[in-house]
C-alpha cells in the first residue's frame, strides 16, 4: 500500500488562519516547556504547518515575543487609577509589577533601553500612568522618564532575581543555603552582617516589593503637593477601568 504523501503533523488540524492561533500555540508552548526553549521550527511543528509558512507571519522570534507580550498586556484588566498622582505611580507600578510576576519571561524580553518602542499604544498605559503621575507630582519631562525608568529597573530586578531563584532551586537536589553561614562570621571585620547571621535567609526572602516602591516613589518625586489633574482622570480616558 503506497504511503500518504499527507505530513504527519497536518493530520486532523486545521490550517492556520489567524495571528491568534499562532499566539494561542505559543503561549501554550511557552507554560508546558518554558520561553527559552520557544522555538519557530517547535511552534510550527505544534501547530503542523511547515516553518516557512510560520514566516509568513512573523519574522523572528524577537518578533513573536513582542506580539505575545502585547496580546498579553492587551488582556490584562486594567483597574482604576487613583486621581492622586504618587498614589497613580504606585497603583500603575504595583499592576506592572504583578502582571510580569505572571509571565516572568516577559521581564527578560524587555530588558533592554528603548524596549517602550516595541510595545503598541494599548499595551503602554502602565507606562503613561507612572509619565502622567509623576508629571502632575511636579517633575519635568526628563525628571518623569527617569522615574520610570528608575521604578522599571527596580521592579524588573525584583521579578527576574526571584524567578531565576524559583527556576533555580526547581533544577537542583536541596542544599543548605550558603547565608547561613552569616552566623559563622567575624564580626570584628563585618559587624552588621554577623549581628544578622542566620535570620538573613528568612529576611532576605521576604516579599519587600510594594515597601520598597513607596520608599522609591517618595525619593523620586517632588516633596512639595500634587499639582491638580488637567488630563483624562483613568487609562481610558473616562475615569475608570477599561474592561
């Protein structure tokens, strides 16, 4: 009996037909195995269509993580932002920060300068709520880009230090963690750190984020009050969540 010339991986599947299916088979991929091992030729093996074809889509997979993490972000619920502009700061740091907590190989694709460029104009609010915030606090234009980029670098650091810990202790047989030897040191040559000695496991693995943020927020804004709202009072413009 002559062989089918039908490929196997075609078998029973529809054809692709939309940037969703192809985004869906990602994000699938994505969980089961992790971004690193997120590949054109595996994504279209998982969707059984020829890689050739996948590039009829997108370009690259610099390319593919872009549009997932604009699909992502697209999604995500946006709350109400506060009409104080440090608390507006906060509120759009905290929901940043919890969405790449989510997905946090959405964190290492954004860590480069000038990564806002890449994003589209439905995925940027989180980044004109911490502009606008901080430019109704009282700070200039330049003022009001370094504090965002002073929070992202901050809150990025935080999600990828504790994600790359999680990946890390998930691969390797359990040891004893080597701060615990802070209980061993002299404390002629490092007083403070001896005086901590062992508690700095448990201290160090305390979830700090949203502390340190108003203590961040508080160092980069102006001391003086919020100047008063002259712009859209939410992220949609009508004051509210928009979905």
């Amino acid at each position: 009996m002559p062989r089918s010339s039908t490929p196997r991986g075609r078998t029973g599947r529809p054809p692709v037909t939309s940037r969703t299916q192809i985004l869906t088979a990602a994000r699938r991929l994505i969980d089961r195995d992790g971004w690193e091992k997120l590949t054109i030729r595996r994504l279209a093996a998982e969707l059984g269509i020829g890689a050739t074809t996948l590039y009829h889509h997108i370009e690259n997979k610099e390319d593919l993580l872009i549009l997932l993490l604009n699909h992502y972000i697209d999604q995500l619920e946006r709350p109400a932002l506060p009409e104080d502009p440090r608390e507006r700061v906060i509120a759009a740091a905290t929901a940043m920060h919890d969405a790449l907590t989510a997905w946090p190989w959405a964190a290492e694709t954004l860590t480069v300068d000038g990564f806002v460029g890449l994003l589209d104009e439905s995925a940027l609010w989180m980044v004109e709520a911490v502009v606008d915030g901080a430019t109704r606090s009282g700070c200039a234009t330049e003022r009001a880009v370094m504090v965002f980029r002073s929070i992202w670098y901050y809150t990025v650091g935080e999600i990828l230090v504790r994600a790359h810990t999680v990946h890390r202790r998930a691969g390797q047989a359990p040891a004893p963690d080597r701060a615990t030897a802070f209980d061993r040191l002299d404390a002629a040559r490092v007083p403070s750190l001896a005086r901590i000695g062992d508690r700095w496991v448990t201290l160090s693995a305390r979830d700090t984020y949203l502390e340190g943020l108003h203590a961040l927020v508080a160092g980069l804004l102006p001391a003086t009050g919020p100047t008063p709202p002259t712009g859209p009072t939410g992220p949609t413009g009508r004051g509210g969540a928009a979905r």
